[in-house]
C-alpha cells in the first residue's frame, strides 16, 4: 500500500505489534525466528521501519490474522496517522461523511481525475440538498487525500456499512474520545437487545419501532435493530440534542440501508417515544457531585407514562436508583410511584465497571412494560448479577428469566429462574432497602448440595484429624437444617442507625488520612515501645501482617490531636480496592482511610460478635474485572444469626482462629529454619552432626 503521496506505508516495530494485537517483544521474536519475516525498508538498526503491506501478507500466511480483519485495521491505522493534525471531531465528520456519500452514489470517490474535491461537493449537493446528513461535511474536506484513504478503507472492509462501524468502533483511537465516554460494555449492549424480544414484537405489531430520547450515536439503535429478521418492518426514532451527533447518527443509519423501514433523528425531544414499541436508552450522565437520584427516577417516571400499551422499554439508570432510599425523601417518593404504577417489569443489578470510560460510576437495568392487564401486575422480577462476570451465559439466562415470566405459556414448573426472583410490588413501595432479591435454595440445592456441604465437612475434620492426631479433635457441628429458612437480615446503614439515642446494633466511624512519610515499617520491641500500629486496607486484605506498619506516636498526636484510635474487637473495614475485614484484637491501632472502624455496640452483642462480624463482611465479594465494588459499604447487607448459632458460629471461628495461628507459626519456623540451613551448608559455616 502507498499513502496518497505515492510513499510505502512504513511501520515501526511498535506499530506493527499494535496492529497484530501482541506485545513489542512478540515482533522482535518473529524477526528472530522466522526467515521469511520482512526485511526491514528504511529506518536505521535500532528503529527500523517495514512495508505495512509486507507485514501485512507475512500475517496473512502464517495464519496470525485474516485479511479481511488485518486490512481494514491497517487503513484505520493509516488514516489516524495521516489525520493525527486534523481535530477529532473533524476528522470524524468528513470521514463519515466521505463513507455515506460512497454509499448513497454507490461509487468510488477518487477517480483520479482533477477537481476531486469540487466534484465531491458537487455529487454531496444532488444527494442532501437540504443539508441534513452530509453537505456540510462535505463542503468543510480540504484534505486531498482522505477520499482515496476512504475508498482503501471500504475496500478493505467489504462494504460502506462495515466501513462505518468500523471507524465507530475505533472512534477513541481516531481522539474522537467524547464520542466514547459513555459507551456501555458489548455484553451489557447485548444484554439490552435481547431484553426488548424485537422479533417478537415485530410478529405482534407487524414491525419494529425503535426508539431512543437520549440516543447519542446510535449504539443501542443498531444493536436492538441488529435482532430482528430481514423480513420484518423497522423504524428507527433517535433523539440528539447534539446537532454534531445528531448527523453523525443520521450518517450511520443512512448506510444501514433498513430493510422495508426508515429512520428520523431528531434534536428535539417532543414526542419522540410516541409511536414506539420499543424503547432502549440510558439515562444522560451526571458526576456524582451533580448527580440526583430524584432527577433519575423522574425521567424513569416519564418514560414509563409514556409507554404506549404492549410497549417495552430497558432503561440503563445510576445504581443509586436501586439503592436504599428514604420512602419520605423525592427520591424515594418518586420510586414508590413508579414501582406502584405497575410498569416495572423487572430490576436487575449489574456489576461495577460496564461503562469502560467511567470505571466509578455503577448501572442498574430497570425493564419497563404497558402490559397492565397481565394477571402478574402487583409483581415484579429483582435480580443481581454482580457477583458473576456479566458473560454470554450470564446474559441469555437472565434475558430467558424476564422474557418468559409474563407469557401466556409461561410454566413455573417447567421453567426454574436462574437470576430473577418474583417479588410482591407491594413489599417494596414503602420498603427503604435496596432493590436486590433475596435468593431462596433451590430444591436441587436443597437435596443435592446443602448435605454434600456437611459431607464435605466430615471428610475436613477427618483429615485435620489425621494430620495432627496429637491435637484434640475439631468437631463443627455443621448439619442440615430441617426447614431451611434465610435469617432476616439489614444493612449497615440499617444497623448503624440511632447512634445518639443508643439503639444501633453496630457503630461506624472514619479512618484518619495519614501522611505516606509518617508511616514506616518495623515490629521489632523499639519500635513498638514509641509507635502505633496503623490498620489499612493493606492489613484487612492480608497483604501486610498486623502491627508491620507503624507511626511515630508523638507524630501522631501532633498530627492529628483529634484521631481516634480503635478498641479491642473492633472490625477494621475497607471497600477499596475490595472488601475486605479484619479484627483488631489488641486494639489501640491508627486505622487508615479509607479503612473504617466497625464496633459492635452493646445491644449489637444480641446478634454479632467480631468474629462473626468479620467472617460475615468477607463474605462480600466483587466480580472479577470490576474496578469499584458494586455496592457501597453502608449496603452491605448482613444476615442477623439466632443467639444459638451466633455463640455456636463464634465458638467455631475462634477455635479455627486458633488452630490457623498455630498452623502459620509452624510454617514460619520451618521456613526459617530451612533457610538457616541452606545458608549455612552453603557457605561451609555449618555442618549436620549424627
């Protein structure tokens, strides 16, 4: 391939392990190994530069890429090399533009005749004279070679659709990142398109009428759009308020060609859910400085009035909406009526970090529908998903849970939810707790997997029995319960309530920011005698032993004369990077933000002590990939044990408490004695008598 200047396209070793997706010292291995991989074209011996269609056939025929794949990659790679000085935006927009005026006049752009770009505007005038996809565009091209660049492109991706999506999918990489900013993980897209059953809404209505009031560039559209069959009637409604974005949507739907529909994009909000029967979108974002779960809720009440009968509508919403909320509060008000108008068809809890661009900021996925004559209308399916990794298997057992919970053929026996749990509307429109399902055993789970968990339990004691016969038998009592039944349980926020009036079970309190210099490392009898120990989240994931870091304790005191340090038995809790707990039992220890102290009050010894507090509390996890935790602290919700199995509960973790520091002490000798051993040996300082 040549640029548009006649040069070779010439790529550095860097560049071509970009574009093969490997790493840099994967392609040094490749000149290393193979023979047949490309001589170097120009450049010097410590930066040489190659040919790209070279590198590009050497991919092909060692079957390390396809060339359907590879070429397309490598003209997105030229392009954003040649329009690194255009802005992003411009450079998105004539490129678009370039792409829809190739569609719409099913030719290739450059000819090679003079006036390329005269005659471009020319062909962009016959085709948009009002002006409303790409004239604009069009006019405003000044670089003479990105029409050959575009035609390369298309070439390369077998069409002018693909092309499109093409540059839609690397429009970050292009620096068009404001475009990129809210894009939702693949999976969850996914998620959403099965969620709306476009095909049988199709078959019902005799076609599909899609509509998102807050569109940005089309995602959603197209991947709903992307469900239905060739034979079935589309029309698309996407509102932008972004006059930009909003041709830039039109563009890309323009090449879509639908088969027997149409689309309108519009900037004006009014009216646009009218004729739909199916609505995607998500709701606009808000920094959380910014955000309001009442502004959220409010436009959730407004679609849901909105919906006409047999409509479905997925909405992506903050998580805040699903969390606990204040009945009294706007927010908890404006909940309450949505959940009573019976439109709620399902909620569900998504993990952390399925908005790649904004890893802090958590969705929920609330499905609403106009089927008020179904017979199920006072109830509604909750689910939580934020434990597992949001997969392909993930997403078809949840989307099969909601699609066939309200059909006509629907059979409870027949069909066992994996995720979604069929709750009475009624027990959460007053309910100030988060919208999250409580899971009940299953009969499988019931019959098959509680006994082999006390099966497995024998079979631990019995080897803990053979591996040290000399120690007294551990016995942990775990049976089967004859009628299973979940305890009730609360939340910390619930749990640490009424603290000035001494009726909260649990007390909460803040860690203190302590300056990194202050902190230092050393356990030895010195150090300990004029130092703190400092308890972080380092300590409560077990990364760093307890007492390992210390601080200065007249540093302390004239640091931060208001601190407050923590007591015997207090849990030592932290949420970042995970949860995490452990128990402070000498006490006395600076805790470390965003480490936080949780004490177990005096009525709190009914249903807690810091062993069950803190096996409970580790017991929350995060899904892997997930780069904040899903839920904040205070929503950790906690199971409120019987006094019998709470003394019976702590009876066994102090005795498992035990036997682990005895176990670690052993280890601990043994390696250190190894290691005197082998350093001895090894220097000839030491011998082994008989």
């Amino acid at each position: 391939m040549t640029t548009p200047h006649g040069t070779a396209q010439l790529m550095s070793m860097t560049e071509i392990a970009e574009l093969a997706n490997v790493r840099r010292p994967v392609v040094t291995t490749w000149r290393r190994r193979h023979e047949t991989f490309p001589k170097p074209s120009a450049g010097d011996q410590a930066h040489p530069l190659f040919d790209s269609e070279q590198i590009v056939s050497w991919l092909v025929e060692t079957g390390r890429a396809q060339r359907s794949t590879i070429e397309g990659d490598l003209r997105l790679y030229t392009l954003a090399r040649l329009g690194a000085q255009m802005p992003p935006r411009a450079l998105i927009s004539s490129l678009t533009a370039l792409i829809c005026l190739r569609h719409l006049t099913d030719d290739e752009l450059d000819d090679g005749t003079p006036g390329l770009i005269a005659r471009l505007r020319e062909l962009a005038q016959g085709v948009d004279p009002d002006d409303r996809l790409l004239l604009s565009e069009i006019r405003a091209v000044r670089a003479s070679w990105l029409p050959q660049v575009v035609d390369d492109l298309v070439e390369a991706a077998w069409g002018t659709q693909n092309a499109f999506e093409r540059v839609m999918e690397v429009r970050e990489r292009l620096g068009a990142v404001e475009l990129s900013v809210d894009r939702l993980d693949p999976t969850l897209v996914g998620l959403i398109a099965k969620l709306t059953d476009a095909v049988q809404q199709a078959d019902r209505d005799g076609a599909a009428r899609i509509a998102d009031p807050y569109a940005g560039a089309g995602d959603l559209l197209l991947a709903v759009a992307a469900t239905t069959r060739d034979d079935q009637e589309l029309r698309i409604t996407a509102s932008c308020p972004d006059p930009y974005v909003a041709r830039l949507t039109r563009r890309r739907l323009a090449v879509r060609d639908l088969h027997e529909g149409g689309f309108e994009v519009r900037t004006d909000p009014k009216d646009d859910l009218e004729d739909a029967n199916i609505i995607v979108t998500q709701v606009p974002y808000r920094p959380a400085e910014e955000r309001s779960d009442a502004d959220a809720l409010r436009l959730l009440n407004d679609i849901s009035l909105r919906l006409a009968p047999g409509t479905i509508a997925v909405v992506v919403a903050p998580a805040d909406t699903i969390a606990g909320l204040d009945p009294a509060a706007d927010a908890g008000t404006l909940r309450s009526e949505l959940l009573a108008s019976g439109s709620v068809k399902a909620i569900v809890r998504l993990p952390g970090g399925l908005v790649p661009y904004r890893p802090g900021y958590e969705v929920a996925l609330w499905v609403l529908s106009a089927d008020y004559s179904s017979s199920l209308r006072g109830w509604a399916l909750l689910a939580d998903v934020s434990d597992p990794d949001l997969t392909s298997t993930v997403t078809d057992a949840l989307a099969t849970d909601v699609l066939t919970w309200r059909h006509e053929a629907f059979d409870p026996d027949a069909h066992a939810r994996t995720f979604a749990v069929q709750t009475p509307v009624a027990a959460l429109v007053t309910s100030p707790r988060p919208l999250t399902p409580r899971y009940l055993p299953t009969e499988r789970e019931l019959y098959q997997d509680v006994p082999e968990r006390v099966a497995r339990a024998l079979e631990l004691e019995r080897v803990l029995r053979e591996v040290r016969p000399d120690r007294p038998m551990l016995h942990s009592d775990l049976a089967t319960r004859a009628n299973p039944i979940p305890p009730r349980t609360s939340t910390i926020s619930e749990l640490t309530r009424g603290g000035r009036a001494k009726t909260n079970r649990l007390s909460l309190r803040k860690g203190t920011r302590i300056a990194p210099e202050l902190i230092r490392l050393g356990d030895d009898t010195a150090t300990r005698a004029h130092s703190y120990p400092v308890l972080g989240p380092p300590e409560a994931l077990g990364r760093t032993p307890l007492g390992a870091r210390r601080i200065d304790r007249i540093a302390f005191e004239t640091s931060y004369p208001k601190a407050q340090r923590s007591l015997p038995g207090d849990v030592i809790i932290t949420a970042v990077p995970e949860p995490a707990a452990v128990i402070d039992h000498d006490g006395y220890s600076v805790v470390e933000f965003p480490a936080r102290i949780l004490r177990v009050t005096e009525r709190g010894k009914e249903q807690f002590t810091p062993r069950v507090l803190a096996a409970l509390l580790n017991r929350a996890g995060r899904p892997e990939g997930a780069i904040r935790p899903v839920q904040r602290l205070e929503e950790l919700r906690l199971p409120l044990l019987s006094a019998a199995d709470l003394a019976q509960f702590d009876r066994l973790l102090a005795e498992l408490e035990e036997r682990r520091r005895q176990a670690w002490k052993e280890i601990h000798a043994l390696d250190e004695l190894r290691r005197i051993a082998v350093a001895g040996l090894s220097d000839g300082t030491l011998t082994l008598t008989i």
